[in-house]
C-alpha cells in the first residue's frame, strides 16, 4: 500500500496603482508539502451547535485495500466545511489546532501534540454543516 498527495496553501496577491505615482505592493503566502509515505484517513460527518468528537487515531479508518489505518502520529490536518456559518474544528484534548472553514474553503495546520480527537461545531446559535477532515500521519 502506497500513498502519494500533497497539502499547498497558496495566497497571492498584487495591490497595482498608476497616476502621478505608480506602486505596486505584493503579498504571497506559500505552503505546499508533497507525501509519498504515510498514512492518509478521510473522514466527513455533520455538525450543529453541539460538538461532534472525531477522532483522529482510531481503528475504524481503513486504506485502499481495505486494510485498518492506525496513526502513531498525526503530523498535519485539513479540514473544510460547507455552508455559511463559521465551522470550528479544535482539538479536544489541548485546544489545537483550531482550524475555521465555511463555504467549502478548506483549512490546514500542523496538528497540536496531545490531541487524540477534534471537536467539530457551528460557530452560531443554530444551524448544521457537513465536514471534511484529512489527517496525515505516521
């Protein structure tokens, strides 16, 4: 078993200004780490205002062939959830990573040490989102 992917945040931007004086001002925010070994689990649910406890290291997670996906560690977390309202995914044990995503616009960190799970929850006084997370480990 194999597995090969990458996780990239990618922010660029030119701010152009022409007239009396011309400026130009840039900003570029760059992140793009390629894996070739690993272990990779994909896990999507719904959350409300109530936190759903997902957890990161757990026998239930299985590969491609079918086989159990146990992390030792868990080095890096993407996670991204749908509608409109703020969705939060914190750590559960040490409160990190917190990671914020609406609108399907994924989020990715390193993954907080002592964290065994997230809490996945709509940042609101009511409503629901569907959610993806990826964690990446060994």
């Amino acid at each position: 078993m194999s597995i090969e992917g990458r996780i990239a945040v990618d922010v660029n931007f030119t701010d152009s200004a022409t007239g009396a004086a011309s400026s130009v001002k840039k900003i570029q925010l760059v992140d793009a780490t390629a894996y070739s070994s690993g272990k990779v689990a994909i896990v999507t649910g719904t959350c409300g205002t109530a936190a759903v406890n997902v957890a990161v290291v757990s026998p239930n997670y299985t590969n491609a062939s079918g086989d159990a996906v146990v992390f030792s560690a868990v080095d890096r977390i993407a996670f991204a959830a749908s509608g409109t309202k703020r969705v939060i995914a914190l750590g559960a044990i040490d409160s990190t990573p917190t990671l914020v995503s609406s609108g399907g616009i994924p989020a990715a960190s390193k993954f907080g040490t002592g964290s065994t799970s997230i809490d996945v929850y709509v940042d609101a006084t009511a409503g629901t989102a569907a959610f993806t997370a990826v964690f990446y480990g060994s």
